[in-house]
C-alpha cells in the first residue's frame, strides 16, 4: 500500500470516529432533557399527569399550577434556647411545647399553629422564660383547633409562669401544665404578647380543673398582654392569677364558663374588654377561694367594659370569695340576666361591699330581660354603683372599631333598647336607632352635655324618680326636625298623665328669686347674673305624660326651665297629656317660640319669677285650668326684675276654667299681640285681692291689642277685673299662633293631640 493510500484510511477511520462520538453526544443531551424514561415534556404544565414539567416545582405542583403542600412542622417538647418561628410554616401542636426558663420563644405576625390532643396539647412559659407574640391587626397569630368540625376543648389553650406576688405564695404550681409560679417581683417581664387568637381551648381534666384559653399565673408589670381573643374556649376565656400584668383590648367570645376572670391577689389593671355570648359570668373577679380575706388582696381597676349576654344568673360582674377592691368605670351591660351578683354567703365579700371597696359608676343597663335584677346584693349599701350612659369597649354591644381585622366571632348589631339613670360627665350623644327607657334621675352635671339627634324615643316609668335634669353649667342638645322629632314619653302600655317627672333645665341668668336657689322640682341649683347663659338647643321637642306628683302643690312640669338664658334655643316644642303645667319658664331670659300645650292637668304654659324673654306662636288647647298663667313672684309680687315679656301669635282654645290668660301675683309688664281665643269662658283673668297685679294694669303695664273672642262659651266674660282701667285690651279679628283655632301649618308632622 501506497504512503497515500495509507493516508487517506486514517483520514477516513478519524472522521468515522467524529462521526459516532457527535451522535452519541446529541443522544445524551435528548436523554438528560425530559422524565426518566419519559417523552420529551410539553412546554406547559399539565398539573394531571404525574410528571414534574413546564414550571413546576413539584410533581403537578407548584408554578402554575397548584401550591405544593408542605408537611406540617411539629410542635412539641421543650424550648432551651431562643427560638423563631416562620410564619410561612404551618405547625402541628400535638403534645406539650415548653419554654424553659432562660430562654424565649417568638411567635411572627400570620403564625397558625393548629393543635390536637386534649389536655396533652399546650404551650407553656415557665417563670424565667419568655414569649413574644407579635401579631398585628391585620395579622393575628393564631392559635387553634386542627379539627375538621372543631369544638370547645380540643386542645389546652396557653399558659405562662411568672414570678409577681400572688396570694396563694411563693413556688406554687399552676392548675395546669404544673409550672411553678409566684414570687416577689413585680415588675416580672414575661415578653409580650399582641394580637393573639386561641380557639377552641379549655380542654377538660376532670370537672373542676380545665384550661383556660389563657391563662396567667403570677405574671408581672413587665409583660404586655394586649389585643387577646378567646375564641369558644370550653372553661373560662382569659384568666389572671394573681400578678401585676395589665391586660388591655381584651376580648372573650362564647366561653364555656366564665368569660375573664382574675383572682388571687391580682394588681393589675384592664381596659377595653369585649365580652359576649359566655355560659356563666361576664367577668368573675375575686380574691381567694380558700381565704376571702388573703392578702394581697386583689385590687384593679377596670374601664370600658362591655358584656353582652346571654349570661347566666351569675352576672355581667360576678363579686366572689372576698372579692377585692374593684374601681370600675364606664361599664355597658346587654342583654345580662343579673348586672352584679354576689352570693350572700360570701362574707368578706359583703364587708367589702359595706366598706366601699367596690365602686361602679358609669353602668348602663341595655335590652333587660325579663326578671332583670341591676344587682343580687341585698345589703344596706345600695350606691357601691350609679348609672349612667356608658359606650363600654367602644360601641356598647356592637363590636368595637379596634377589634377590627383580627378577632372572629363579633357581632355589629347594637343594642335595640338602652337604660337611662345615673350622671353625665362629659359629652354624651344618644343614638336614634336605640329605644331608651328612663327610669329614675338622669342629671346633665355641670361641665358635660347631652345630645338627643333626630328622632330619637326616650320612654319613662317610674313617677317622681324618673325625670331629666340639666344642671346649671350644663347643656342639653335636642336637635329634633319637623318630621321626625325627639319624643319623651311613658313606657306604659296605657299611659296617663303623672307617669313620670319630665324636662327640667336649671341656668345662671337673672331670677327675682335671688341667686343659687333650687328647683321645686330635681333639687338643681339656678339662677345667677348672665343674661346670655347658653343651656344648649332644644328644637321639635314633644313630651308627653308627665307632671309626676310629690303632693298637691308640687308636681313636676312638662319643661321646666329654671333661670334658663337667651342663649339658649327654645323652639318647636309640645308637651301633651301632662299632669301639671305643661312649660313653664321660673325666671330667666330664653325666648319661647312655637310652643304647644295640649291636655294640661293646670296651666297650659307658665310663666313667673321675673321672666323676661319673649314668646310668638303658641298654640294652647284642652288644659284644665289658665290657657297662660303670667305672674311676677308669688311670695312678693314687687319683686324684681319684674317679669317682663312681649308675647305675639297666640292662640287658645278652651275649655279653661282661670281664663285665656290669668294675670297673676303681681303679673308684670306684658305686650300681647295677635292673641286669638276659642271656645273660652273667661277672656283675662285678675284675682281681685291681687293689688299689686291691678296697680300693673292701671299703670298701664298690660297691653292685649287686639285680642279675638271666637266661639265663645255660655256666660262668656272678656275679663273680671274691675278695675277703672277697661281699656287694656281690644278686640279685633286674629289668626293667633296662624290658623285661629285649627292646627297651624308649622305644628304639622311633629305634634299630636291637635284637631
């Protein structure tokens, strides 16, 4: 063979071997690029097909398709060292998770752990260790039941250990998960826990030990606990055992028994707490079930709490074994069966009770059931609480605005009825959408307000108890409208005059009957030297009713307005079916205007004590005694200031047997205009002993110009003063408060009564 021919096989068997070794390489690359043993995968995932392809990240899982499942973490066992957990992980509670003393757990915001197994699943923190809890409003940890169809007691609940005084000693051990606890430290700083839900806690080890959904023993002042919720829990919701630790933005929903409760010397404090739908009491506070007098006592004070029922028998407030020293403010109750239980046999209880250790101001009782009792207490202090009107956590029975986004269970339907009695402080406003009944005293104190809006029904019983009084320096705001005023009224299904008290406001401007005087009627202090005294606004007012009687000469009014100043607005209001006088002006300097009285058991409307403020459109009709009684002092009628009034628009119509208008204990100094009469006997009345009223009318000081006589009675007298002066009024034709003796055209939609 030729050197070429040699040359040219090589050249041939090098390119035979390129050859083989290309093809195997495009072999391996197609073999490395889909399943084991599969075919080449499509470009989009199948989700279906048991193969991992396109973009996901697990067989049929992940990508676009359906997030994979990632296996539960397991909770249990005993936490030595600082641990965090991940919120992104779910996590089993299956046994005991014990932190250690020492060491601390972190629980992030959005955490769920899901737990099973009865009384063996819960989370405890010895005395010594911590935890944090940091959910947030929008992102509560959330501590639960792993059940398909979960129920009260699934689990335990949580547990912590703290080393605060405690009255049942020193290295003692919890009821459950037997933690030691108790100590001398007060500021004892077991971490912090925010925005935390359990649910479905309070599993059962026999009939009197169970968990709680939290439970904290001897905890201290350094911990935060804030913006909790139990949720069906199967005992009670949150429980304090003693400790210092403040709980605030608390709440408890459908507990199995009690819905919080404290006991054992607890020191701390609890502000904003929701309660609804527990089996027994809204709050159980007492001081030692061994030793109602242990020391320390539990002390707290409490404010902006809110129950809602049911409850059972056991109270909105339950006071036990010993008690404690409870100051308590601003308390909403719905729907309880009993508001403050205590069971007589409690001795140290009572004592505590006698010796006003427990003090409740600011409770408001709303949808009483039938059988209410405000307290089971029957012992001889009955003013350890007052009642007031009360917002409790924030919206009375509805939920809260700051348990929004993280608590589960809450209802937003409010009250449909509400108890008025009691003392206003600040600012109040009622709600329209609330029916209130009024039962006995409720008093507008000096400094505060009271605003009724629009259509709001306030319903009384209880006669000379219940009334509304506005103090001197205080303010009431009725801002009813035409077609939807606010009414005042009896509660009876057949009501009658005197039913209860009514309206009774109290200023600072001038009286003739001197200054810092009382009521007849409230016991409230009037009268002073500011003419411009502002009481507030009342406008499309119609009470009806009331005249409550203490005796033959003192009855309350429709409205009584006691040294009330031009300031004040006094407009568009009707008192109807009242027992005595239905408005009557002591005094003062408000103006009167479009003003209605019709059915009075006395006088229609009144007024005396040096008056001095003006009146037009008043519509009088159907009052047993004076369509007008205007006097000057009944004790002395020279008293100054004299009652001084220009009144215009007026009509009344009878039957009245003192007159259209009695002119009376010295009268005044009057300017009537337009003054229309129906239907009367006796146009103006003078008593002739009254001398100093009839010096006024030869001075000249009574001017009716002109006054109508229309459809006048049998025996019929324009007036029996016969006095030389005749010529102080004179007759005309008149369309009085607008339409003579039919309804006025402004009186429409608001008034009753009115034909």
């Amino acid at each position: 063979m030729s050197n070429l021919n040699f040359l040219n096989l090589k050249l041939m068997k090098k390119s035979l071997l390129k050859f083989l070794l290309s093809f195997a390489a495009i072999a391996l690359i197609a073999s490395c690029s889909g399943d084991d043993n599969g075919p080449t995968p499509p470009d989009e995932p199948t989700c279906s097909d048991g193969i991992q392809n396109g973009d996901e990240t697990g067989v049929d899982c992940g990508g676009s398709c359906e997030p994979c499942e990632a296996a539960a973490v397991e909770l249990s066992g005993e936490v030595t060292e600082d641990t965090e957990l991940d919120a992104t992980v779910d996590y089993s509670l299956t046994g005991s998770y014990i932190v250690k003393e020492g060491a601390s757990l972190t629980i992030p915001a959005g955490t769920v752990i899901k737990a099973s197994g009865g009384t063996a699943a819960f989370i405890g923190v010895e005395r010594g260790a911590q935890i944090f809890i940091n959910g947030e409003a929008g992102n509560p940890v959330v501590m639960t039941s792993s059940s398909e169809t979960p129920a009260q007691g699934d689990w335990g609940g949580l547990v912590i250990a703290g080393d605060a005084p405690t009255n049942k000693g020193v290295d003692v051990t919890t009821e459950v998960g037997d933690l030691t606890y108790g100590g001398e430290n007060s500021d004892d700083d077991s971490g912090s826990i925010t925005y935390l839900r359990v649910e479905y806690t309070g599993a059962t080890f026999s009939n009197d030990k169970e968990f709680n959904g939290v439970s904290l023993f001897g905890v201290g002042a350094g911990t935060t606990f804030e913006y909790v919720q139990s949720y069906n829990g199967g005992d009670d919701g949150i429980e304090f055992f003693g400790g210092t630790v403040d709980g605030n933005y608390l709440v408890s929903i459908g507990s199995g028994d009690d819905s919080i409760d404290f006991a054992d010397g607890w020191t701390g404090t609890g502000s904003n707490w929701y309660i609804a739908g527990g089996a027994k009491a809204g709050i159980e506070g007492s001081n030692n079930g061994d030793n109602g007098d242990a020391t320390p006592v539990t002390t707290t004070t409490l404010t902006n709490i809110t129950v809602v029922g049911p409850t059972s028998d056991e109270g909105a407030l339950f006071f036990k074994e010993g008690g404690g020293n409870f100051t308590i403010d601003n308390f909403y109750v719905s729907n309880a069966i009993t508001g403050i239980n205590m069971t007589e046999t409690d001795a140290p209880a009572a004592a505590r009770i006698e010796g006003g250790d427990l003090t409740i101001t600011n409770i408001q009782f709303a949808d009483t059931p039938e059988g209410f009792l405000a307290t089971s207490y029957t012992g001889d202090n009955q003013s350890f609480y007052t009642e007031g009107v009360a917002t409790g956590a924030g919206n009375g029975a509805a939920s809260p605005d700051w348990a929004a986004g993280w608590t589960i269970g809450l209802e937003n339907s409010a009250s449909t009825t509400e108890n008025l009695a009691g003392e206003i402080t600040g600012d109040v406003e009622l709600d329209a959408s609330i029916e209130y009944f009024l039962t006995s005293g409720f008093i507008v104190k000096e400094g505060g307000s009271l605003t009724i809006p629009a259509g709001t029904v306030i319903k009384a019983s209880g006669g000379t108890a219940a009334f509304i009084g506005v103090e001197r320096g205080a303010q009431i705001f009725i801002n009813g409208e035409a077609g939807n005023p606010v009414v005042m009224t009896s509660s009876s299904e057949t009501p009658a005059q005197g039913d209860w008290g009514g309206l009774v406001i109290a200023g600072d401007a001038p009286t003739n009957k001197g200054v810092d005087v009382t009521t007849e009627v409230g016991d409230l202090t009037y009268g002073g030297e500011n003419s411009d005294d502002d009481s507030g606004s009342i406008t499309y007012l119609r009470v009806e009713y009331t005249g409550a009687t203490f005796s033959n000469d003192k009855e309350f009014n429709g409205v009584s307005l006691f040294g009330v100043g031009a300031g004040t607005t006094f407009e568009y209001v009707q008192s109807y079916n009242g027992g005595d006088d239905g408005i009557e002006f002591f005094g003062g300097t408000v103006d009167g205007n479009y003003l209605v009285s019709i059915g009075s058991g006395d006088d229609s409307i009144d007024f005396a004590d040096g008056w001095t403020g003006t009146g037009s459109y008043w519509y009088i009709a159907g009052g047993a005694k004076a369509g007008i009684e205007g006097s000057n002092n009944g004790d002395n009628g020279e008293a100054t200031p004299m009652t001084t009034t220009t009144l215009s628009n007026i009509t009344v119509v009878g039957p009245v047997t003192e007159g259209a208008l009695f002119f009376k204990e010295g009268g005044g100094v009057f300017t009537i205009t337009n003054f229309y009469t129906s239907g009367v006997d006796l146009g103006v009345k003078v008593t002739g002993t009254d001398t100093a009223a009839e010096a006024r009318i030869e001075g000249g000081d009574l001017s009716i110009n002109p006054i109508q006589f229309d459809a006048t009675a049998m025996g019929f007298l324009a007036t029996d003063y016969a006095g030389i002066t005749q010529d102080f009024y004179t007759e005309g034709d008149n369309t009085g408060a607008g339409n003579g003796a039919a309804q006025p055209d402004w009186a429409a939609d608001w008034t009753v009564g009115i034909e």
